[in-house]
C-alpha cells in the first residue's frame, strides 16, 4: 500500500507541474503548518566506498500532505533522530550541503516517487532507517556553441544531458557560448541545444534534429571536451493572442511548438501587444500551445482546441515564417465541493484528481484544504472526479460513490461556470486478515466472504499457495464466509462460517470499528468428491390414456447407457432408451391399450434388471375407438358404462323428474 500511495503522490506531483508548466490552470490552496507529534524516526547515514560514518548529512522527513516534518543533521556516529513526528507515512531524504556525495531518498534511490515510505503510527519510534551514500560523480561534458551563419557565440542556450540510465543534467551557455555539465554519473548521454526565443533551430549532438539519430557520450568519470554545437536558423510561427471577452492582449503567453512525439521543438512568450514570434523549427508540422499566465484563463491548442487531439496542424517549409496563428483564450470553469468522512463527517485530507472524459493529457488535481473543501479550476469539458485520501484506512471513490471507473458519475462544466456540491463522504475501513486451511493440492479458487444484515459487502480471494486472505471492509458488524470452487473437478469443498460453524446463524460476528486490524480470522475446508447424480425420471403429462404414447426425458445416467422402461406394479415391457454422452436421455413409450385404469409406475431398469429411477403415472382406460378432439386432456374417474347403461340411468332420471313435478303440484 505504501508504494502504492507512494506512485499515486508521484503522479499527482507530476500533474502538477505540468499544469503550471502549462497554464496554470490548477488553482493551490494554503497547506497547514506542520503539528508537533511524538513519533521518531531514527538511522545512521554511512559511505558505500569505506562503510565509515557520514557527519554533517542534513536529513529531512515529510508526508506525502505535508502536514508532518521534520529534520535532522548525523553526528560523529553518522545517527541521527528525526523526532516530533505526527503519524503518518514519511519520506526521508539524504543530502550533504557541499554535494560530496549523491543525495538520495530512503530506501536506495534518487526519485521522490520511488522512496519507500515510513509509516509512524500511534507516535512510535522507527529504527533502522539507514542509508549509504556513494561519492558524488566527477565526470562532466563541455564545449561552446555558435552560430552556423556567422560563427558568433550564442549566449543563454540550454544544453541538457539525458543519460540511458536515468542520468540528468542542464545548464546554460554563458556570453562565450561555453557552457560545462559538471557531477555527471557513469553513463551513456545525449546532449541536445535549445535555443529558446532565437531564430535558431534546436539540435542534438552531433548535428541532428531527431533524438534517436543524436550521437551518445560515454562519461567514465572523466572530463570530455569539444562537444560543440553549431546552430542554423530555423522557420518560424508567428502570431497574437488576445482574451475571448474584450480582445485585449496578454503578454507572458507561453507558446510551444509540439511535434508528433509531444517533444517541444521552439517555445517562446508574447510580448506586452499579445505578439509572438516562434522561431527556430525545422520543417515540418507542429501543434501549436498556447499556455495561458493567468489561471482565470484557459489554455489551449489552435484553433481553438483544449485537446491534443483536436489540435489544428501548422505547417511550415525550411527557413519559412508562417503568420496568422492566434488565440482567444477564454476563462476557466470551477469544480467545488467537500470530503469528509461517511461515519461522523470530520473533514479528510485528499487528492481531488479530475480525469477528462477524452482521457486529455493534462488531468488536474488539488488537494482539500483542513475543512475538507476544495475548488478546482478547470478546462470546460466533461470529467471523472476521483477522491483520494491520504489518510490510511479511508476507502477512495469516485463522485458520486463510485468504487470503479467505469461506475463513475460525469461532472460537465463550461467556460466561467463553477459546478458545485461535487462532494465525498469517504468510508472509514478495517482491515480483516487470516487464513484459509484446504486439504487438496488441486488448483482451486478459495474466496472470504463479509456479509452484513444479508447483503454482501466485501470479499476477496486467498492466495492459493499460502491460503492468505485480506478483506477491506467499511465500518460494522460481519459474518464471514469461506468457500472453495475447484474448476473441472468433482472435488467439492463445504463453505465454512467463522469460528469453524457450516451456517451463517452460527457464526461469530466479527465487528470492525475505525481502522483496526483485525488478524487471525482463520478457517479450515475439508476437500471431498461430489456424489455422483442418480438418474432421474421426467415425463411429458402426469397421465395418459392406454394406447397412447408418452414422453420420456432423464438425466444422470452413465454416457450410452441403454436403459429398457416398464409398467408396474404387474412389469409391462414398454421398450428401451439411451443416453447420450452426457448422460441425458429422451424418447416417447406407448402405454398398451390394454393397461388397467389407475395408479402405476415407469420404472427404469439397468442391464441387470434392477430399478434405478422410477416416476408415477396415472393410466385412463382405453376409449376403445375414435377419441373426440381434446379428449385425452379430459380427466377420468372410474370405468366407462356401457351405452345401454347409460340409456337407462337417462330414462329413470326423466321418471323421477316426472314425479317430482307431480307432488309439488298435488301439495
């Protein structure tokens, strides 16, 4: 979790500094003062060549939201304790104030979005924290550069050093064109010249426009001369940019030149009428970016376009000045809103991440300030609004209360429109952890279960191998579950209920409160094999009259099995059937005309001759000739009276109607 919060603070730095690199277009709020704590973090700081103690080497502490801090200086011993700390999760850099050795950020590296962080917790001291520090590096690259027409030096070029390894390094040329690039680590680099605001085109060593055709420097740790650059003139853009509202111009406009790898090739601003004059690119065509200096206006791509990919193309031939490329900027929109937690609705420190819908490249972000609130200024468009907390043990959503991204609710908001009310109530959640005990090497896939009041809140899967499980879960009380499936296998696993009970109304709740850990929520399966089905009868109608043909349908028979039927209870052979190679069979039987009326039984035999499935079935009598339409759906219930009979059951009810009639009349 830590590396994880940890890349999560790299991307939203990196966020940032692109939106103000660009425009400004996110809107800072003021951080709060660090508070004193009462947890430490202690170590001693060594140098890789020797191992011996380091003194003198600053060491600096500080959460991911800043609201802990703290530093330090190591002694003779090279210890050192950063104390006072809040809780929360640290990083912790090494440096030393004359660069003798390299700085780095615990544990091992030089990235700030790849030191592993230190969680203090309830004011603990954490020991241990030690680095070793290697010599800062001695080898550099040098040179001078000028100009191809006239040979005159060219002051204030930048020259940067991109190393293979990861190796970085700028400065700039100074009034002779010289410029040195000191400390540099072994590796391998390119070296491009970007003469930024000149007519001059940018360049890679060794007279290349294009970064892959550039020539490599070795550095061993040594000084390499003579990596000189001479610059020719470039085409150029030229424009003016005003506001959408008034049509005043606004000086300070940063205006890029992108390439189809996203690469700045010239850059420079407009000057107090709006103007500009982009000069130094090589032919070609570019998308043109206008970053605005004020963060009440939005930054765009002509024409008039807040995406990449909607950006109109401007092209220009060698040594060629385009005109005619301006911009209208418009203002921004507002997104406000606050977070805070869902069970007692104290305010949460987070990052509020706006994702655009056309998955832009420039997604803002701001972080909540200590009421929870937070306005954001952005783009007009469409967005993802994601809150993320800083704080452990508080679940992270999208509005409105959407765990995924694809569940996420849309926020829209337009040229000067603040969209408000977009709020979070953020779940404070526990951990649950344990193990799940199987005994089967089969693969399988073993899942725990929480479930609360019926529904099912949370669940996860155990690692298959260790049997390991670990559930988040919302504030509240619990039953968990476990159960194992074993994909293709007739081995089956009876779920089991914490604390080892098969039903859930036996189980002992498990209740989560805050963000406590809760371990050793154990269960254990007992692996088995699936009893195999036993064959099954079905018929098409509950009853038939004799001499008709019924159908018969089964399942859970052995493949190809041929399975003869008969009548009980005295056996009337009807025929035979066979499965299929599922096991499954169909097929129609005639019932003999001369069966009995009543109850009786289909049974269906094996090869033997025993039964080994059976289904009840009512016979009717034979009509012994046509059967009027319907007839068969028409219950009986006894034997059928001959017509004779019936004739004379008529002729008596006639009578006895007669007879009636005549005592009411004689009463």
């Amino acid at each position: 979790m830590a590396r994880r919060r940890a890349f999560i603070r790299a991307a939203l730095s990196g966020a940032v500094a692109v939106a103000l690199a660009l425009g400004g277009a996110t809107t800072a709020m003021a951080e709060d003062e660090p508070v004193a704590g009462t947890g430490s973090i202690t170590g001693v700081v060594t140098s890789t060549v020797d191992g011996t103690a380091l003194e003198g080497v600053s060491v600096h502490a500080e959460t991911d939201d800043g609201l802990g801090s703290a530093d330090a200086v190591t002694d003779e011993t090279g210890g050192y304790s950063l104390d006072g700390l809040v809780d929360g999760d640290y990083v912790v850099r090494f440096s030393t104030a004359d660069a003798s050795f390299t700085a780095e950020y615990w544990n091992d590296t030089r990235d700030q979005w790849r030191a592993e962080r230190i969680a203090v917790v309830d004011g603990a001291a954490v020991s241990g924290i030690d680095a070793a520090l290697a010599p800062a590096p001695t080898g550099s690259i040098s040179g001078t550069v000028t100009r191809e027409d006239d040979a005159t030096p060219v002051a204030g070029v930048t020259v940067t050093a991109q190393g293979w390894g990861g190796g970085w390094a700028s400065t700039t040329t100074d009034q002779t064109g010289a410029y040195t690039l000191p400390g540099l680590a072994d590796d391998s680099y390119v070296i491009s010249f970007f003469a930024d605001g000149t007519d001059l085109k940018r360049e890679y060593w060794e007279d290349t426009t294009d970064y892959e055709s550039a020539t490599r420097i070795v550095t061993d740790g040594t000084a390499v001369v003579g990596i000189d650059a001479s610059l020719t003139e470039g085409s150029a853009i030229e424009g003016v940019v005003t506001r959408a509202d008034d049509g005043a111009p606004i000086e300070g406009v940063n205006v890029s030149a992108l390439d189809a790898n996203n690469e700045i090739i010239g850059a420079t601003e407009t000057d107090a009428t709006g103007e500009y004059s982009l000069g130094g690119l090589p032919a070609g065509s570019y998308r043109v970016r206008f970053g605005s200096p004020d963060p009440a206006l939005v930054s765009e791509y002509w024409k008039d376009s807040y995406s990449w990919n909607g950006a109109t193309l401007v092209t220009v031939t060698e040594k060629e000045s385009v005109g005619n490329v301006d911009a209208q900027l418009g203002g921004v929109g507002y997104i406000s809103g606050t977070v805070t937690k869902s069970a007692d609705g104290s305010p949460v420190s987070a990052a509020v991440i706006l994702y655009d819908v056309n998955n832009a490249v420039e997604d803002p972000y701001i972080d909540t300030d200590s009421e929870g609130n937070y306005r954001i200024a952005v783009t007009p468009g469409t967005y993802r609004v994601l809150f993320h907390a800083y704080e452990t043990g508080v679940m992270e959503e999208y509005w409105e209360g959407a765990r995924e991204w694809e569940d996420a609710t849309f926020v829209t908001v337009g040229a000067n429109e603040e969209v408000e009310g977009i709020s979070a109530a953020l779940e404070v959640v526990s951990t649950i952890t344990g193990t799940v005990a199987l005994d089967s090497d089969e693969d399988r896939k073993v899942v725990v279960e929480a479930w609360s009041d019926g529904e099912l809140v949370r669940s996860a899967e155990a690692n298959p191998n260790t049997g390991a499980y670990k559930l988040v879960v919302p504030e509240g009380t619990y039953v968990l579950k476990a159960s194992a499936t074993f994909p293709g296998s007739a081995t089956t696993a009876a779920p089991q209920y914490f604390d080892g009970v098969a039903t859930a109304a036996e189980a002992t709740p498990v209740v989560a409160v805050g963000r406590a850990t809760l371990t050793g929520i154990d269960f254990t399966l007992i692996a088995g094999t699936a009893p195999e089905p036993k064959p099954a009868l079905t018929l098409s109608a509950a009853s038939i009259r004799a001499g008709k043909e019924i159908t018969v349908s089964g399942t859970g028979f052995a493949p190809g099995q041929k399975v003869a039927f008969e009548l009980h209870s005295d056996p009337v052979a009807l025929g035979s059937l066979t499965a299929d190679e599922s096991g499954a069979l169909t097929g129609s039987l005639r019932v003999p005309a001369g069966t009995p009326a009543g109850a009786h039984t289909l049974v269906a035999l094996d090869a033997s001759g025993a039964v080994i499935a059976s289904v009840a079935l009512t016979v009717r009598a034979s009509s012994g000739g046509a059967v009027a339409s319907g007839e068969d759906a028409l219950a009986t219930t006894g034997a059928e009276l001959p017509s004779f009979a019936v004739m004379m059951a008529a002729a008596m009810l006639l009578t006895g109607l007669g007879l009636v009639r005549r005592r009411r009349a004689h009463s």
